[in-house]
C-alpha cells in the first residue's frame, strides 16, 4: 500500500475516532455541569489522554513534553504558539488548572459551548478593539485571584497560522500580561506539521511541544513583546527544523 494513501487512510480512521471519542465524552460529562469543576476537568483530561492514545496508536504520531519543569506552581499565563487544533486540548495533559482564552464564536456551539462556560473558558470577541481586550482582562484577572492557581492559556497570534509562516502577534497577550502582574511562560512547538491545520491528515512523527524560561513580571510593553517573540519564534523554528530533519516537514 502506498505511504500516502495509507496515511488517508489512518486518517480517516482517526478523525472517526476522534470524534466518536469526543461525543461519548460529552455525553457521559453532561452530570458534571451541575457539579463542582474538577469533575468536569476529569472528563476533559479522560478525552484527551484518550485522543493522544488514538493518535499514536492510529496514526503513529508521538507527544515529547519539554520543559514542563518551568511551569510555575502558582498562577501565570501560557502564551502557546497556534499551529493547529491539538494544542487547544493537548494541553491540559499536561497543566493542572488550564483556563483557555478562546474566541467568542465557540461558546455558541450547542452543548460544546455549555462544557466551555463551566470550564471558564474566556472568551474574546476579535474584531471588538479594546473593548473586548478591557473584558478580556476583567475576567481573567477574577479566575487568576482565585487561590487556586490557574494556567491562563493564550494564543499571542490570535489564530492558527501554518509553520514557518510570518509571525503576527496581537496585543491582547501585551495587554494581559501588564495588568495580570504576573510571569508568562511561552510555550513553542511544531504541531501544524503532523496535525496541519484546514486538513484531515494526520501524519505520523512526533509533536514537541517545548516550555520556555518564564518571562517574570514587571517587564516594560516592548520588552516583554520583543522577549515573548523572540523565544517562541526561535524554538518554534527549531523544532520546525527538526521535523523536517526527520523527513516529517
């Protein structure tokens, strides 16, 4: 069988799965949304430690964790390079209390929007300006008083954008981390190679998903822009690189 065609058809298998996963999940949650939000957290880590298996088992796609050793115990934001879908569930294998910053438009989709309310998803409507950074904040800013600690995830570009292409981050993640007054963790990776975004290939190699040095708080707008960039940018590139190393790019 030919290689490509047989990723198809894994492919075809997999979203299959995946989806099926998902939609049991879901339903076998929906108790939960009238129960504290660990419960819920529970069913969120159940699909996907579920989906990471299928995807290795299915498709041959490893995870390599690096660097999780960096991520603070207390609260701080994750600000997450946006390749693909995986990362937007990937994570929580990963971070004890993630709470993501999502666009507005998938809290409005039935019953998968309920399980984003209850798990205080926050959500930004995109072409809103500043007003929609300004409720961003205050809602952030009330999840990350709580004393449990929280992991804010934030995608810095706003949307997925393929590998290798230009960078183009927005002020949200500036604008966050000056008024949240604490540290930031980039996070690098190269997922869009093996699970590319607007495509129902699956291709078999290994997603790195790679924690950076946290960035401390206190930094001035530019600084922390330039820093946050450089250090996303340059291990994203890296892993790109080495994807391609191995034949995957």
């Amino acid at each position: 069988m030919p290689r490509s065609f047989a990723i198809y058809v894994r492919s075809v298998i997999f979203n299959a799965l995946f989806y099926a996963n998902l939609i049991v999940h879901m339903i076998l949650a929906l108790p939960s949304l009238a129960l504290p939000y660990p419960v819920m957290r529970a069913f969120i880590r159940s699909c996907t430690q579920v989906t990471l298996w299928l995807l290795r088992v299915v498709c041959g796609t490893e995870v390599a964790w690096r660097g999780t050793d960096k991520i603070p115990k207390t609260s701080c934001i994750v600000a997450c390079k946006h390749q693909s879908l995986w990362e937007t569930f990937a994570l929580y294998a990963v971070l004890d209390h993630p709470i993501y910053v999502i666009k507005r438009e998938l809290m409005w989709i039935p019953v998968f929007g309920w399980y984003m309310w209850k798990s205080g998803a926050i959500p930004i409507d995109r072409g809103a300006g500043m007003a929609a950074l300004a409720r961003m904040t205050t809602r952030a800013l009330k999840v990350l008083a709580e004393p449990r600690p929280h992991q804010l995830v934030i995608f810095p570009e706003g949307t997925r954008r393929a590998p290798g292409a230009p960078a183009d981050y927005k002020p949200g993640i500036v604008h966050l981390y000056k008024r949240a007054g604490l540290p930031c963790v980039p996070a690098a990776l190269n997922s869009g190679v093996f699970w590319p975004r607007r495509s129902l290939r699956r291709l078999p190699g290994t997603i790195v998903v790679e924690f950076l040095e946290p960035i401390p708080a206190g930094l001035d707008k530019d600084a922390f822009l330039t820093r946050l960039r450089g250090a996303i940018e340059g291990a994203s590139e890296r892993l790109l690189r080495g994807a391609a190393g191995g034949g995957r790019l």
